[in-house]
C-alpha cells in the first residue's frame, strides 16, 4: 500500500530541544482506516530502543511487539515496526529528532494498531498516530485511546473518505471495535445453492 505517503501531506522531521510544528494529514475515520490497513492486532510492547546513523544523520525507533491477537489480516505472533524519529547517543552527544504526529511506543503499553504496508515492503502504523490505539485495561471492555497532538487534520477527500453508507464512530472501547471489524468485513457465504436441470437457481 502507498496511503501512508499520500495521506500526510506535509512532514515535518525536526532535530531540536523543542518543537512546535504540525503535520498535515486527511482525518480518517473508521471505516476508511479499516480500508487503508492490512492488519489490525492487539499487542504489547516489550521494547523500545533506537537506531542511529552518522551520515546523513538520522534517528530511527525500533519498537517490538508481541502480539496477542489478529483482529483482521495476517498476523505474526512477533512484530518490529521502525519508524523515523527518536533520542540517540551518537559519539558527538545526545540527538534527538522528530517526526511531528508520529505514534509514540512505551514498554510494557498494550497497545492495537491498524497497519499498512509500504513500498519498501514495511509495516508502518497506518495515518501516522490515527492508527495506534493505548489500550487502558485487560478486559475486553477496556478502553481505548489515541494522542493525535502533532497532527493538523484536514476533511478527508477522495479515496480518504468513507462512503456515508458505512460511516462509523471511531471506538472508544475494544469490544465495540470488535463489533464494528464485523461489520465492515464481507462475510463469505458458502452454503450451497441448489441448481435445477436447467442450470438456473430455483
């Protein structure tokens, strides 16, 4: 998938103390994140650690998960995400750089993510920080929240948009978010049909 480029439409990579810039990205509802990503799982983090290049430099984050469960797609029951941005030693001293709107991982966090494919192949969280959801609690009643600070949101358009015939409110609790993948997946119905002599449905 190419969405993740083309629904941010301006980044801004910042090195810095502090940082006050926003990246501009289509608002995503439900459905249409459902639509833009390849999988959806529950998982927990169980590291965070940083990758540093000298030249050019950059800051990439390394996240590792366990997952828990496959909401939709095909799911690994490991999974490492890289994503540009983070605070790393180099042999000059501490950097930092930054990826406004980008998702932010703690260890131990328990977390569900809608996820896309690149072209490179990766798997990136889909819409920046639209795509990752804290999971506060064990029960399948627990609640879910998302920090978009970063994000200037534009009104969806085009392929951004969801038809208004399946428009759902984003959950706020995982077992309405189980019900509503239910309800934008097409059921395949296999039952047979029973065909008369004349090669027709009855």
């Amino acid at each position: 998938m190419k969405t993740i480029r083309q629904c941010c439409l301006l980044v801004f990579v910042l090195f810095g103390p502090s940082f006050s810039s926003a990246t501009t990205v289509y608002s995503l509802d439900f459905s249409t994140l459902v639509k833009l990503s390849e999988s959806v799982v529950l998982a927990r983090v169980t590291k965070v650690s940083t990758d540093g290049i000298q030249k050019p430099r950059q800051i990439v984050t390394v996240v590792e998960l366990d997952v828990k469960e496959c909401l939709m797609g095909e799911c690994a029951t490991s999974l490492t995400l890289r994503q540009v941005g983070g605070q790393h030693r180099f042999s000059d001293g501490l950097f930092t750089q930054k990826v406004v709107g980008m998702p932010h991982f703690q260890t131990g966090e328990r977390v569900l993510l809608f996820l896309e494919r690149t072209d490179t192949d990766r798997l990136v969280v889909t819409g920046l920080a639209q795509g990752k959801f804290t999971v506060l609690g064990e029960g399948d009643d627990a609640a879910l929240i998302r920090s978009l600070h970063g994000l200037n949101m534009l009104p969806a358009k085009g392929k951004f948009k969801s038809d208004l015939r399946h428009q759902l409110d984003m959950p706020t609790r995982l077992d309405v978010l189980r019900i509503q993948l239910t309800q934008l997946q097409p059921v395949l119905d296999i039952r047979p049909v029973r065909i008369d002599g004349e090669g027709t449905k009855p």
